[in-house]
C-alpha cells in the first residue's frame, strides 16, 4: 500500500498545492505517471477549473492527471488508473457522490493492489475509516459516513490549537474529544497544516514543519514529531 | 408558536448562560415554569451534570426545569411539557437521540401547539430542518439530517466573521457559500454569538448586540440589525 495522505492543499500565503509538491513528487517518482483525479469535493468549483488547477501543479512535476468526471463508467476509470489522487473541499460531497457512483469497493481494492493513493484534506480525511473528524459543514447527507478505511485510524485535517480570541465555540481539541468519548477503541490523530503521512507498505511517517496530536480515549493527547514512531497507530 | 432560538449558551469570558438570562425570563413570563430539557447534545458532560448547570440558572429566573432522561418514556414526558428546552453541545449526538427515542414529530407537534421552546447552539439549529448548517463535528451518525423544521430556514450558530491568522482553512462564510450553492431555495442566518431570534407567532425579531448575515443563493449577503424586517425569511 502506498499512501500520501496530506493535511491541506495550501498553507497560508502560499501557492495552491506548493508545499506538498516536493513530496508528491517523491511519492509518485521519477516515471511520468498519468493519474485519475477524483474532484467531488469541490462545490464552488466546477470540475473542469479543478481539474486544470490541479493539473498544472502536476505538469510542473513531470506528472500528469485526469479528472474521474470525463469517463462515462467511473469505475472503469477506477480499475485502470495507475494513480488516485482525491482533492479537498466539503468532506460530505465528496464522499456522497463516491457512493453515488459506487467506488467505495473499486478504489479499495485497487489501493489496496498496490496502486499509489494521494489524499488532501477531505481526500485525506476518505482515507479513513469514516468521515467523524471531518471539520466540514454537512451541506449534503451521505448515506453512510463509512469511507475507504484504508488506514484504522482516523485524521483531523487542518488541525489547529487555538480558536479566534474572544469566540466560545469549542476548539477543534474540545471537538476530537467528543469523538472519542463516543469512539473509543479509534486513534485521531490531528494533522497541523503543512504536514501529512507517508504509508509505505506497513511503514508510516510524518513529514512537515510541524508535530502531529495523537488523541485516544483514557490517555492524555501525545505529541509526536516528524522522526518518531507511528507504528502503533496502524499495527 | 414561541421560540427562542439562542446562537450560543456563554458569551466568552461570562458566566454559563448569563448572556440570554434575561430575554428567557421574558419569553417564559412571570409565572413559575418547570419546563422539560433535552441534554442529548451533552457529550464530555454527564445528563445530570448538564441538568444541574441549566437548572441553577433557571432558577435564578423564577423557573425550573427537569430533564427528560429521568422519564421512562420520553415521548410522554414531551406530550405533558410545559415547555420545552434544547441545550447545546454535539449537534449530531442531539439530532441523533432525538430520532432514536423518536421525538421529531412529537416536539413538532407541542410547539405547533403553542408549547414554548428555547434551544441555544444545537438546541437552535434542530428548530431548523436540517442540521446542515452545524459547525459541529460529525462524531455520530443520526439517521437522517432532517431536524424539528420548526422554522422554515437555516441557522448556523456561533457565526464569525474571521479564522484565526494564519489558518487556511475554510472560513464559515466560505462554508455557508457552499451549503447555497447546493441548497438553492434556502436561507440561511449567520447567528453571532450574544444574539437571537424570538419567534411570537408568525413575528420574527433577532434580539442582542450585533447584526445577523443572511445568505441566499443568487444573492450577495444581507447584514440586518435588531429592529429590522426578518418576515421575509420565516413568510
């Protein structure tokens, strides 16, 4: 299995996609590679604008994509890609039209055959086994939060620690905390912006600036850096 | 009909409750109440605690209250209510304890009868249709996003302008801009923290000390202060 699962496309002040561009990089190699993108998540998008957004980026890696949304069978699309690349957006559209056209099973099987996997923010977050640490707004209902369930764990993109000041709505700790008091056998793990995981076969690492908040019912929430081992989450 | 559709319980930096004290007193009036409460949306606090909490601050106002997880059958506690009180917390949690103990249409029908109901945070946003307008995170999953339609548009609670610097993830008018965009015919209200809407009647008013932001597809968004026109949104 090989996944690339990043917290957010684009940090603050930058370009679309430039900080995790190296990586993405790295991750598909040096092998021109045409990969299928999956754009459900953008809403205030069309798809064609997302496809292109995304692609330059790659041409700029030597790589190439296509968006899911020009094949007339998406699960044909699904079962000859040789990379799948999900954008960000809102969680819950994307993940209802992934079991609209009924590619939960399709991109399983194939990630799990090996074939490469890059996720960011709500793409990240349909690596997981559901779609409960999403911070996004449920502007539509899935059938079921139940996503790919590629890693057991479960991701809290664009994780930060601090609301804005003189605002009382929960913090984004307050709100994992709530998860796990309902969840409690599951690892969340926040991921801070400008960081994500690298799963290599059994093998995963955090790479980025910045540490990641692993939060599990009864222990107190851990902060690894990149380096350390997360072995523990996925074993 | 009587709501009191509160955007949050506390102001930050004040006392539990203390912000809309006064404008509950007023809307339940000056005879003694012992008003039915929901703390289904109570995660990290037990059902008990949370009745502890609202009821010492309804007491301060000459009411009480007692909550419906002492009652053996919910659905009979609702038909007897005096009035009915939805606390804040996990809006998923609320929504989905509300349909397992299958109270949507019982509720709904009390206050079509003219049964007063006062929600703060999730308690407001389960008056709306839907709950797709919930800042929360979704750590359960109810059956459906369909809620008490009390009212016939959209809150979003704790509504605010800014991220905190730095963060790019999506603002809240940016997540509001994608509910319309896929949710055509409904408005929907960005309720700051301090204010409310109280519902007399078919007569809408928000109450506190700043504006509300309505949105509508199509349509650039309105800033409407106390004292303005809101007919159009409930007509």
């Amino acid at each position: 299995m090989r996944l690339l699962l990043i917290s957010n496309s684009t940090n603050a002040g930058e370009a679309y996609l430039d900080h995790p561009k190296k990586q993405i990089k790295n991750f598909l190699g040096e092998i021109p590679i045409s990969a299928l993108f999956v754009p459900y998540a953008g809403v205030s998008i069309s798809f064609d604008d997302y496809e292109l957004r995304v692609k330059e980026r790659f041409n700029e890696i030597s790589h190439d994509i296509i968006s899911i949304h020009h094949f007339s069978d998406p699960v044909k699309a699904v079962e000859s890609a040789k990379a799948i690349i999900v954008g960000g957006g809102n969680t819950f559209r994307l993940l209802k039209l992934i079991q609209d056209y009924k590619l939960i099973e399709p991109i399983r099987e194939r990630v799990f055959s090996g074939t490469p996997y890059i996720g960011w923010s709500a793409g990240a977050n349909v690596a997981c086994p559901t779609i409960s640490t999403t911070n996004d707004m449920p502007i539509v209902q899935p059938e079921s939060f139940e996503a790919f369930n590629l890693i057991p764990f479960q991701i809290n993109p664009h994780f930060l620690d601090a609301n804005p000041e003189g605002h009382a709505g929960e913090t984004r700790e307050m709100r994992i905390e709530e998860y796990i008091e309902l969840n409690r056998n599951t690892f969340v793990v926040g991921l801070r912006e400008g960081t994500m995981f690298r799963v290599v076969k059994s093998k995963i690492e955090l790479i980025g600036p910045r540490n990641a908040r692993i939060f599990k019912y009864g222990q107190p929430p851990k902060e690894l850096k990149p380096g350390d081992n997360f072995q523990f989450m996925i074993n």
